[in-house]
C-alpha cells in the first residue's frame, strides 16, 4: 500500500490521471449525468462526492494556464433550479490548489454542449455527488 494517497482516489482513477497529458480533459459527473453513454472510459467513485474527489485530485492536478476554459460547468437551465451551492466549494478547492494561478472563473456550456464536450474527455468519473447542476470538466495543465 502506498503512503498519502487519498483513500477515494481508487487504482482507476489514479490510472486515468496518470495517463492523462496537457490540454486532455475529465469529467467529473453527478449521480444523474449518463457517464455510460458518453463513449469513452468511465471511472466509478458513487460512494463519494465531487467536492470530496476534487480536495483529493487537485493537490495534483495542474489546470492548464495556456486556455480559458479549464474548468467548465453546465449551466443552470432557466427555470429549472439555481445556481448550485457547490460551484462556490469548487471555486474555492481550484484557487485553493491552483499553484499557477491558471483558474481565472468558470466557463459554462449548455446541457447538449456540456455532452458533447465531455464525449472527447479522456474519462468520465461517475460520482454519487446528489447536488443538481454539479458536473465539471477539469483541462489538465503542465507541472512547472
């Protein structure tokens, strides 16, 4: 057993972000979010949250600082709900950990461009995360 990894960062998902390289993308999925049908891997992790995930994967995780879209939210559809009260613990996580300072506010993409974007991620983690609107894809960076 290794030492300071964090226990929901399972062999599959270190796997995925292990071979991941700069510019590729991975989207970290609400328990509603269709990570089946998005075509490519899916990384299972419904035991846990998104925010939980995000605390254990950003010490590592380097956004990339040469694009303005490296950490993208669906947005809220009008009508159907409110901003989710998560965005603002994500916020936080990503200035927290964000030592190149590359996070500079969140791009939002509708539901539909949210799906196509996350089909041509390198994987989808499924998450038990229950909070509407919760999804996010992360744009891996270069470590410096």
């Amino acid at each position: 057993m290794l030492r300071h990894i964090p226990r929901n960062i399972t062999p599959d998902l270190m796997d995925v972000l292990m071979r991941m390289g700069h510019g590729d993308e991975i989207v970290f999925g609400d328990a509603n979010f269709p990570a089946e049908s998005m075509g490519q891997r899916v990384v299972h992790a419904e035991g846990d949250t998104i925010e939980n995930l995000l605390a254990s994967i950003l010490p590592f995780f380097p956004l990339d600082d040469y694009v303005e879209e490296n950490a993208v939210l669906m947005s809220v559809v009008a009508g159907k709900g409110e901003e989710p009260a998560v965005w603002n613990k994500y916020r936080d996580l990503l200035e927290r950990y964000d030592e190149e300072k590359a996070f500079t506010g969140f791009s939002f993409l509708s539901r539909q461009e949210f799906y196509a974007r996350a089909r041509t991620a390198v994987a989808v983690v499924a998450t038990g995360e229950r909070e509407k609107y919760s999804n996010i894809i992360l744009k891996l960076g270069v470590v410096k």
